[in-house]
C-alpha cells in the first residue's frame, strides 16, 4: 500500500534551519509531483513547496520564498525540505503529499515543527 513516512521535525530556534524528509513507498514516485503542506493549530493546510517528477519545476508561496527549498531523490524514493531562517509564524505540522493526475492524492501523518526561543 501507499506510504509516505516524513522525518527531520522538532524544535529550532528562530533563525535556525531544519531538514525535512519524506520516504515514499506503494507508488511510482519518480512519476508524482510531490509537495510539502503545513497547518498550524486553528488554520488551514497550506502548500509550502512542490517540485515535479523531474525536479525541472519547483513551486513556493511568498511566505516561504527563498528562505525553504524543495528537492528529491528519485533513486531513493524520497523528497526532502530544506527550511532556513525559520521564524515562529512557521510553527506547524508538515505534511507530505504526492499526486498524478487522478492518482491521490496520498498523505504522510506529519511532523511537527516548532520554531521558538
């Protein structure tokens, strides 16, 4: 079946930076776009970053622009982002997604992310 296990959250200081990683398996990974999402608590889920099948196109809001980066590694089945000069406002749980066309989209269960001094 369809998993997506993400890793890498946890507590950072404001201006730190964090790595997320998200190990795809079930599914042909290398032909899904996959995005990251977060939600913070009272809010709604939000894409934070996506990248394409063959990482030629990535995609991020303003809020967030510049400051995270999204990249893959299809051999590994994996996608991964790379969050620097966090601040509290991104304070959330990031989720995992991929999609095809009609195909998903699929979840991971999430990992929180905590940006406070």
């Amino acid at each position: 079946q369809v998993q997506l296990v993400e890793s890498g959250g946890g507590l950072v200081q404001p201006g730190g930076s964090l790595r997320l990683s998200c190990a795809g398996s079930g599914f042909m990974f290398s032909s899904y776009t996959m995005s990251w999402y977060r939600q913070a608590p009272g809010n709604e889920r939000e894409l934070v970053a996506s990248i394409s099948p063959n990482s030629g196109s990535t995609n991020y809001p303003d809020s967030v622009k510049g400051r995270f980066f999204i990249s893959r590694d299809n051999a590994k089945n994996t996608v991964y982002l790379q969050m620097n000069s966090l601040k509290p406002e991104d304070t959330a749980v990031y989720y995992c997604n991929a999609r095809w066309g009609w195909r998903g989209p699929y979840w991971g269960q999430g990992t929180q992310v905590t940006v406070s001094s």
